[in-house]
C-alpha cells in the first residue's frame, strides 16, 4: 500500500469524477438520504441473535461476521427473485436458474393440475437495482434535478480543468 501523500478530499473527488461517479449528499424527492443502511440495519436489528447490550470487540466483531456471512451468503432476498446476494455478485444464479427450471419442469410434468397458470419458469433477478429509478427528463418534469450536491464540486471540475487543458 502507498502511504505516500495523503488522500485528500480533493484527489478523492477527482478520482470520482475521472470514473464518471456522481457525487451527492442526497438524492432528489428522497427524505432519508441513508436508504440502504438503513434497510441494512433493520434487517441486522432483526436477527434473533442481535445483541442485547455492548460487547467486548472481539465479541461484536465474532458476531458481526457470522452475521455479514448470513446476508450474503445464506440470505435468499425477494427483491432479487430468491437468491442470494453471492449468487448474484458472482453470477452464480445462472447455475441455479438452470437447476430450478429443472426441478419446476418435473414438478409440472408429475402435476400439471397443481400449476393453475400453466407451466412455471424460474425466475431471474432484476438486472438492475436502483434506489431512484428516474431518468433526468423525468426529474426535469418534476422540476427536481440531477445535479450534484455537493458543495466543493465547481472547484473541482474547475480544476480539472485547468490541468487538463
């Protein structure tokens, strides 16, 4: 690891922008600018086994890991049609597709009258997830904006400028 000069704010918000990552504080229309710590942590909060009170470190930190290897390893989410978070990152799913349309053919095949809607067909997850899935014109129709929040952004991409010219 570098442990040349330090990441300052500034270096970090270049990287950012050189990679084309939209920098901002909140997201349009959104009160809780946090959504998805926020789902992170109710489902944390609502394990059986969530801690009543403080632990020593190396007791939260043995706890934490179980936990983290749980919800993403053994946790099937609804929002990404019953796999896990694993299967997906890893692209997995395509394997496990195959074994459930396999498993739900002979299930038909042994009792098509249990399946009312006809044949059934394993399910995908979405190809993509967002929080806020509007395009710009549709934010512009509301007259809310994509532009970034973010106070120190005009110096930035001035300065980008400047040295890239």
């Amino acid at each position: 690891m570098d442990r040349g000069a330090p990441m300052t704010a500034h270096r970090l918000l270049e990287q950012m922008l050189e990679l084309g990552i939209m920098l901002s504080h909140s997201r349009p229309r959104v009160g809780n600018d946090s959504e998805m710590s926020e789902v992170q942590f109710a489902t944390m909060k609502g394990q059986p086994d969530y801690p009543d009170g403080l632990l020593s470190a190396a007791r939260a930190r043995a706890w934490h890991e179980r936990y983290f290897s749980w919800y993403n390893f053994d946790h099937y989410y609804s929002g990404l049609a019953g796999y896990t978070s694993e299967q997906v990152f890893t692209g997995r799913h395509r394997e496990v597709i195959v074994t459930r349309q396999s498993e739900l053919g002979e299930n038909y095949r042994r009792h098509p009258k249990r399946f009312v809607y006809g044949r059934p067909i394993a399910l995908a997850p979405p190809d993509r997830v967002v929080i806020n899935p509007y395009t710009p014109d549709e934010l512009a129709d509301q007259g809310a904006t994509a532009a970034v929040n973010f106070p120190t952004m005009p110096l930035v991409q001035k300065k980008m400028t400047v040295t890239t010219s």
